[in-house]
C-alpha cells in the first residue's frame, strides 16, 4: 500500500508515546547498520523472506530461553528490532505489485 507524502507526514507528526519513537528509532538504526554491513540484498522474493523468518525465529528462541532458561529481556527485545528491520528491508526491495498481479 502506497500511502502519498502527505499523508506520511501527517501520520509521522503526530504525538506518539515516547516508547513508540524509541523503538522507532532502534529499528531505523539496526536497518542503517544492516544495509551498511550487508549492502547486497537477495534478488528473490523466497531469500528475502527467508532472511525475515531467519531473524522472527532467533525471536522465538529467545524468547523461550527468556521463558523457561532465564534468558535475557534485552535479547528477545533485540531480536524483535532485527525482525523489524529486515521486514522493512524486505518491503523496501520488494517492488510493488502490479495491478493485474493485486487482482489475484
């Protein structure tokens, strides 16, 4: 879904709880470091994902170790901001579909 500029700006101004813009943040900042380290990005639609899966199940393992082996908060909080920003990376190499292809 393609939203326009002015929409965007308007969302993006408006007075989210501090936590909201922290995680924000974190996310952007983890995708910045990511695109740095990792500047190659998988032409197909199946790694990408993969890459997603990848950093959702390291959430789910941590948050099981958090769970039942008394593992950290601050590992399932990073994990989750890894998945964050690799969806948003996937979304932003993914083209958008055309309209025939959104019919299906």
């Amino acid at each position: 879904m393609l939203l326009p500029e002015e929409l965007c700006d308007e969302i993006l101004r408006e007075n989210y709880p501090v936590e909201v813009k922290r995680i924000l943040v974190a996310v952007l900042t983890d995708l910045d470091s990511a695109q740095t380290k990792f500047p190659e990005w998988p032409k197909d639609h199946i790694h990408k994902a993969a890459i997603v899966a990848e950093e959702a199940g390291e959430l789910v393992q941590a948050a099981l170790r958090h769970t039942y082996e008394g593992g950290r908060y601050y590992d399932m909080h990073s994990e989750a901001v890894q998945t964050a920003a690799m969806a948003i990376r996937f979304l932003l190499n993914t083209p958008q579909l055309n309209q025939t292809e959104n019919e299906n």
